[in-house]
C-alpha cells in the first residue's frame, strides 16, 4: 500500500512513517497543506493520512479541494478536535473515517485497511498492482510472473511495487532514492543499480519478453 501522510507535527510524521514502513507501506509526507495537495492531485495513493489542523491551508480545505476536483483516495482524518462536531463537519468535508489526537497506531493501520477495503471498486482485487503477467500482491506480499512464484527481499518487494505503482513511466534514481530508501540525498553508491539488477533476474530470467528497462540518462521502467 502506498501512504501519503500530511502532518506538520514532525515526531508524529516520523513515528507514523516509521510504522508504516515496517509494515511494509511506501511512505511520502508533506508538512503543509499545500504540498499534502499537491502530492495527492498528481500522485497515486492508496490512502492518505491528513491532519486538519495544517498551516497555509488546513486539511478539511485540502479535503474539499481533492474531493471538488473528483480525487476519491481514500482519507483519514486526523485531529486534536476530538467532539461530535468536528467530526461531523470533517466527516461532510469527505473524509473516509476520523481518528483523534493521541491515537494508537494499531487503531490506524486498521482504520486504514478498512478505508481502503471499503474504496475498492468493484470487480477488481483490492491490494494487487499488475503489469503484463507479472502480479504484485501487497496483503499477501506475493509476487508471480506467469504463474511462477518469485522471491522477493523487502527491498526488493518495495522497489518492484513503486515501478509498478510507475509503470510505464521512467522513474529517476532520485525518485527511488525517496520513496524506496527514504534517502534525501546522494549517497554515492551504486546501491540501485545493485537492487535493480538483482530484481531484473527475478521478474525477467526465463521470460521471452523483458519487463524491467534502464533508460538510459534517466532511470528505469517498468512495462512492456
């Protein structure tokens, strides 16, 4: 699952990114409303984490304007505001479900599964990213290419589920620095080019038909 989470409390951000990657979620965050927007109008999520109270812009405005604009992700809203009508108003504004300040982070994994089940549309499997034959299935963290199983490092696993959340689109080094190593630097090393190739083996040795392409000056895709 990939996770926007839009907090401008940085030891909440941190705890909350922290968790959820150890449950094996990419992670982005913004500290600011205006960046939280911006992320979710031209990126993919499948849920995403909001606080209300955010400066520039605070959440239930972020909220209105995804939803005004047709963005359906599902989101969970997080607040200090814990009465009935706070959660009434954020709840109109079109968030998904409601969480206060402080929370156990137990309630909001589930709380987002729930959300995300609950926005699967109908007729497609919830939690399975596909390109070609090659399927991602992120509850049961299972890859198949072909109907062949393929072992995956938890690496790898979040490596392979951003090309494919990417798929078709070049992606940079930068890019997979971000999201997958949660490096906002260089850090000299060849440390892609290394989990790229192991994953190129994986998903592409035997097959007729390679998946995996380098793009050279760029970066990487995914697709045929």
């Amino acid at each position: 699952m990939r996770v926007l989470i839009v907090e401008d409390d940085q030891q909440t951000a941190a705890y909350l990114r922290k968790a959820l990657q150890e449950d094996g979620h990419a992670v982005d965050h913004a500290s600011n409303g205006r960046d939280g927007l911006f992320l979710a109008s031209t990126e993919s999520y499948d849920a995403v984490v909001l606080d209300r109270m955010l400066p520039g812009l605070d959440g239930l405005a972020v909220l209105r304007t995804l939803r005004g604009a047709g963005n359906t992700t599902p989101v969970l809203l997080l607040t200090a505001l814990a009465d009935v009508d706070h959660r009434v108003e954020g709840l109109r504004a079109g968030s998904d479900d409601y969480l206060a300040k402080p929370f156990a982070y137990a309630e909001l994994s589930a709380r987002l599964d729930g959300i995300v089940r609950r926005g699967a549309v109908p007729g497609t499997a919830p939690g399975r990213l596909e390109v070609a034959d090659l399927t991602l299935d992120l509850e049961r963290r299972d890859a198949l290419r072909g109907g062949r199983r393929i072992a995956l490092q938890p690496r790898e696993f979040r490596l392979l589920e951003y090309l494919m959340r990417h798929k078709g689109r070049a992606v940079t080094r930068t890019m997979l620095l971000e999201a997958v190593w949660d490096y906002h630097f260089d850090p000299q090393t060849n440390v892609i080019d290394v989990h790229v190739s192991r994953l190129r083996q994986k998903i592409d040795q035997g097959f007729d038909r390679p998946l995996l392409h380098t793009v050279r000056g760029v970066g990487y895709r995914l697709g045929d």
